[in-house]
C-alpha cells in the first residue's frame, strides 16, 4: 500500500465542500497565491489577474529606477547560454527564489 492510496481513500471521504477547498488549495500557486487560470476562462479576467498581481509591483521605486529598469529591458542583452551568472540565485533560501 503506498502513500498515495491512503491519500486517494481520504480524498474519497470528502465532502463536496472539503474538495473544492482541496481543489482551490491545489489549483492556487504555492509561492505567489495566484491561483491557476482554467482555459475556458475570457481574456478580460485573466489580464485583471495579471494586473492584481503585478499591482503595487513598482512601488518603493523611484521614477529613474523605474526609466533605468525599462532601459535596461530594452537594450541589455542576456546571453542565455551563460548561466553562471545567475549562480547568486543557489544562494537565496528557497522562499525567495
């Protein structure tokens, strides 16, 4: 008997309520809350999520933080080949990667 039977046979035991909970805590994205976008979904409601998402993304940044970032999208060059530069990133804990 594995794991997963176990899991499968409580699932079984479930309320409808207890699964939609269950399906809404799967379906949600585990590091940013948003939760995942059925492909029957229109196209307004997934660019508000978007935009709920990305909603105070700026803030803390001044207006030539901003310009400087913009700048650099739009001229910098990352050569996705050269991998080693994001080696720092092995160095953040888990949560903040």
């Amino acid at each position: 008997m594995t794991d997963m039977e176990e899991l499968f046979r409580t699932v079984d035991k479930l309320s409808p309520a207890e699964r939609d909970a269950l399906e809404s805590y799967l379906m949600a994205d585990s590091k940013t809350g948003i939760e995942s976008v059925s492909p029957d979904e229109d196209v307004e409601s997934k660019i508000r999520g978007i935009q709920e998402a990305v909603n105070g993304f700026m803030d803390g940044f001044s207006q030539a933080d901003i310009d400087q970032i913009v700048w650099a999208m739009n001229h910098e060059y990352v050569d996705p080949d050269d991998l080693h530069m994001f080696d720092w990133i092995d160095e953040l804990p888990e949560d903040e990667r």
